[in-house]
C-alpha cells in the first residue's frame, strides 16, 4: 500500500497531531508514576489516549518497575510485547491487574 501524498500543509498538521497525543501519552504515564492515575482506571478508561498506551509502558511506569519486570510479567500472563492496552481481553485485564496489585 503506498503512503498517500500529504501537503506540507497536511504533513505540518500531521506532525502536530502526532506530537499531542505523545504529550498525553508521557503525561498519562507520569501520572501513573505519581499515583495520580491507577493502573485500574487505566485499564476501565474510554480515553483513546490510555487506550493506545502500550501494555509494557503501563507496567513500566508504575513505581518499582522496569523492563525486566514489566516482561517477565507480560510473558507469565501471556501478553504480546506489542500489546497495547485497548487490545486485552478481559481475563488478561484482570490477571494484570492481580498481578501487579499484589
């Protein structure tokens, strides 16, 4: 499929778009880190934003976890790398939240 020819008008205010959502995004995650933000409301959130967020930048983003948790923990529950937090069944939903709120 070949990429349709964008303005540099349309290019600008793609790059724009682009650049809020990865401003929500940190902020999302920075809220995590704080305790503003729950890894349960999270995961219930209508919020494209959290819906987009990648499962392992989740885990991540919670105090006392890095890569190396936030893997072996999507490979227990059987959570692809690439997961991202719209894409989790209910059962996975509910496993992670047991998981990480031990």
């Amino acid at each position: 499929m070949a990429l349709p020819t964008l303005s540099d008008d349309q290019r600008k205010a793609a790059l724009e778009k682009a650049a809020v959502a990865r401003h929500a995004r940190a902020q999302l995650r920075e809220d995590i880190k704080s305790g503003a933000a729950t890894v349960e409301s999270v995961l219930a959130s209508d919020d494209p934003i959290a819906q987009r967020l990648k499962v392992s930048a989740l885990i991540e983003s919670l105090p006392g976890y890095g890569k190396a948790k936030a893997a072996k923990i999507m490979g227990e529950l059987g959570i692809s790398d690439t997961r991202r937090v719209k894409g989790l069944g209910a059962r996975q939903r509910e496993q992670l939240l047991a998981a990480l709120t031990k």
